[in-house]
C-alpha cells in the first residue's frame, strides 16, 4: 500500500506539484500497489485557525489531487478528519512515541530555534498538535499498512519517526505494524521560484499551481534574469526560465530552446516561451479544479465515498490492534 497526504496550509504551487504531488501520482501507476491519498486537514489545524480558509484550502487540496488525475475509483482518496480510526490511533502511537523522538523533530526543532535566536521563551507558538504532528502522521500511515510513502525530502524524518514508534508498539505486542520506507523521488529538480532560490512559500516567490493565464503571465514576468542584450547567447544551465521550461515542455521543445539560448535569446521571448509551455500543460487540470472549487457538495460526496473505503479497512485493523492491547472490542 502507498499512503500520501498533503496539509492544507496554503496555495498549492508548482514547487509542490513538482517535488511531491507529480512524483507520487506516478508511482502509484507504475507499481502496482493500491494507494491511498488523502487531505491531512487536521495536521492543516496545526496552523489554520480560521474556519473559512480552512475550509477553502481543504476543498483546495481535495480539488486539486482530483484535478489531476486521481481517479477515485482506482484509488482510497479521502478526508483524514472522516476516519475517526486515526485519532483513535494516533492517542494509542502517542503512549508508545517517547517526547525525546518527537523533541528532535526538525520542524518543532527548528521553531525552538527561532525562539532562541529572538530571545523568547523556547516554546512560544508551539502548539501541542505542531509538536505531536509526527505522531498523527505515522497514524496516517500505520492505520493503512504503508509499506511505501512517497514523500517530499523535508518529510523523510517524519517517516521514520513513525518507523520508530512502529517498532516499539511491536516490540511489546508482535508484529502488528508493517514498517514504512519513504520514497522521495530521485532526480527530480529542486524547482527555483521567481528569485532563482528554490521556490517555497517561506520565500514568497512561488507560482500558484492553477493560477489565472493573465497573472501567470505575470509572475513569469516577474522571473529574476541578467542584463545581458537580447542577441548575446545564455547559458541554459544557470537560467530559471530554462530550468522552468524544462518540466513542462516536450523533449523536442527542449532541445530547440537550448540552441536558441546558445545562439542568443531575448528575455522577453523566453519569458513567453516558458508561458507558452506552461499554460499548455496546466490548462486542463485548471480548468476540472476551478469546476470542482465551484461544487463542493460534490467534492464533499466523493470524499465521505472515500473515507467509506479506508474505513473497510481501518475499523477491522483498530480492533485488532486494540485487543492487542486488552480491550474487549
Ligand atoms: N506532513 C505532510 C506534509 O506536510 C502531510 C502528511 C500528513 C503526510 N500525513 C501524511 C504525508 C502521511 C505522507 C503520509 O507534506
């Protein structure tokens, strides 16, 4: 089984889709397994404390795996807050998760330090769901018997966090858990943003994955070039509009850029050559998710239909486990 969730805690952009969404829709194609993808709404809580946006970015997320190419059928694609099997897990991983595992958790971590470097109290802004996140998450993925997660690379720990907790529930009870191994995919381009860093919404220079033709042509027009002339050749290595116009154009396509960029190309050109190639490629999926952002009634039906499924198969699995412990379930 392949288990993925994305939080909804923003706009999903191209540095996502590229790094993690892509990769892990191919994977479930090429192996094989039965696959699960889910919206992780409740790790979206450890940040989004306003009901409407909540709401907006869950359907975001829902739209958006729906929009390209999940087919529901073929796959468990679900809601986390619909499978109440997870919470109950996730108390259960927690008496088993020692605080020191989840103290050295980058993301918590990584805030403590922040924290220390402005001389305030350690724990300011931590919330108790940002420092048990890791434990939810190995709910999300022991509760399905993942053997596989494709994951981004700032996600890897967290695998293993609940690789870790796995092997202490087992330790005590038997093998009950399966062991999960992440897979982030190799050779995929870290995709730069608008200031040629790659592109991250810490950085705020993303592109917004569905974002309207006219303001993506302008964010592409936002893209950091040099100030060589329009006739003088351009190295495809060191430029973004390249390194962009390489994910979506065809092999073809790629070639003819790279000798143009040696001959010499004007920025403004590349520019609407990259808008081209990209508008292409994202047409479509835009156009399903602006359909389905504007029925949720219908995201909502496909969801719970969802959760109905992983359900068949959390609720047998929660009960085995719980008798493990000693309930009379
Ligand atoms: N933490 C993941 C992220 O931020 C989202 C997530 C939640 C997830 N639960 C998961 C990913 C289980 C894989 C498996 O991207």
């Amino acid at each position: 089984m392949i288990v993925t969730g994305i939080k909804p805690t923003g706009q999903i952009h191209l540095g996502n889709y590229i790094g993690a969404i892509k990769p892990a829709l191919e994977l479930a194609k090429i192996s094989g397994y039965q696959s699960a993808y889910f919206v992780a709404d409740f790790h979206g809580l450890t940040k989004i404390h306003h009901a409407e946006e909540f709401r907006q970015l869950s359907y975001g997320i829902a739209a958006t795996w729906l929009a390209l190419g999940i087919d529901p059928d073929q796959v468990i694609f679900y809601r986390q807050s619909d499978v109440p099997e997870i919470f109950e897990l996730n108390w259960i991983l927690s008496c088993f998760a020692s605080k020191g595992l989840l103290n050295r958790a980058h993301a918590y971590k990584a805030m403590v330090e922040t924290n220390k470097e402005f001389n305030r109290d350690v724990d300011f802004g931590v919330n108790m769901g940002i420092f048990t996140y890791p434990i939810l998450m190995a709910a999300d993925i022991l509760l399905f018997k993942a053997n596989t997660v494709p994951v981004g690379k700032d996600q890897t720990q967290h695998v293993e966090i609940a690789r870790d907790i796995a092997e202490s529930f087992n330790h005590v009870y038997g093998d009950t858990f399966l062991l999960p191994d992440y897979k982030v995919q190799e050779g995929t381009a870290v995709l730069p943003g608008l200031d040629g860093r790659k592109m991250s919404k810490s950085y705020n220079n993303t592109i917004p994955l569905f974002e309207e033709p006219k303001k993506l042509q302008k964010l592409i027009n936002r893209i950091k070039t040099d100030s060589l002339p329009p006739e003088a050749p351009k190295d495809p290595k060191t430029s973004i509009l390249f390194t962009l116009y390489k994910e979506f154009a065809s092999p073809i396509e790629v070639e003819r850029m790279h000798e143009q960029y040696l001959r010499g190309i004007g920025w403004g050109e590349a520019k609407k050559e990259l808008f081209h190639v990209m508008n292409r490629y994202l047409e479509e999926p835009r156009e399903k998710y602006n359909e389905l952002m504007a029925s949720p009634e219908k995201l909502d039906k496909i969801l719970l239909k969802g959760a109905e499924k992983a359900r068949a198969l959390s609720i047998p699995f929660l009960k085995e486990v719980k008798r493990k412990i000693g309930f009379n379930v």
